[in-house]
C-alpha cells in the first residue's frame, strides 16, 4: 500500500534508479515485478485525487511501459460492462503484439475498500497477468487475492 505522501523507493531491485517525477516513456523504467508496475502508477497519477471514477489501461510492451488509457467509469461495474470489457480489451491489447494491459481503478473518497472497488477488482483481475492496483484520494494499494475472493 502506499499512502499519499509517500514517495516511491529510489532505486528498483536491479539498482537502477528510479525517477521521482514523470519522464519521457523511452526514459520510464523496465516494469519487471509489482513493485515496479506499483511505482510506474505512482508516477503516472501523481498527486492523488479524483474527482469521478477511473479506470486506467496501461500497455506493457517487452517490459517497457507503453501507451495508457484513461476512462471515467461508473462507480461499480454495470451488466454491460462485464460482458463488453473482455472483448474491448484484447482488442486494445492485440494493436500492439505481445502487449500486456495492467489495470488501475480509481475513485474519489477515503481509503475503506468498498463494494465497488472490489468489483472492479475482480472484472479486471481475469483480463490481466498483472496484479490489479485500487487507489483513492489517500492511497494506492494492489487488489490482493483476499480483495478479490471477498465478497461485499
């Protein structure tokens, strides 16, 4: 979990430096384990804070962040969404060959995981090799296999 006024480690496990501010894609860091993809998203949202709901898509490409996308979403996943998610995103995913799609949703409001957020969670967690990551205006956290067995 990391809370809002942390700042990610400066340096990764292989000893590479880590930026603190937003740098260029080619300049971004390889993505290699969680930790890695948990700092790219720090790094990517910067201060945190929202103001509707989010759903964040980020391609890995041969290690490498690569293009993201970012949609206001409802609050909790509707019917349509569950049938229509899967598809729109092996359709994003196949533009770029060998491209993976790590997930981040985000919401305004306090860190108590609610309902939503482990819905979410769990539609996203099937379409990615990725762990799931849930923020709020407080903190960023991974979706753990507790959140996603959870029921609520």
């Amino acid at each position: 979990m990391t809370q809002h006024e942390s700042r990610p480690d400066p340096f990764d496990t292989h000893g590479t430096p880590f930026p603190d501010a937003l740098v260029p894609p080619d300049r971004m860091p390889a993505i290699r384990t969680a930790h890695d993809l948990e700092r790219t998203w720090c790094l990517l949202m910067g201060e945190l804070g929202f103001a509707a709901p989010q759903l964040w898509l980020l391609l890995i490409l041969d290690g490498r962040p690569g293009p993201i996308m970012k949609l206001e979403v409802p609050l909790r996943p509707h019917e349509d969404d569950l049938e229509s998610l899967p598809g729109a995103i092996a359709e994003i995913v196949a533009v770029a060959p060998g491209a993976e799609a790590a997930f981040l949703y985000a919401r305004p409001g306090g860190a108590m995981r609610t309902p939503a957020d482990l819905a979410w969670a769990r539609v996203l967690a099937d379409l990615s090799p990725w762990p799931v990551h849930l923020a709020n205006d407080l903190e960023l956290r991974v979706a753990t296999l507790d959140d996603l067995g959870a029921t609520g």
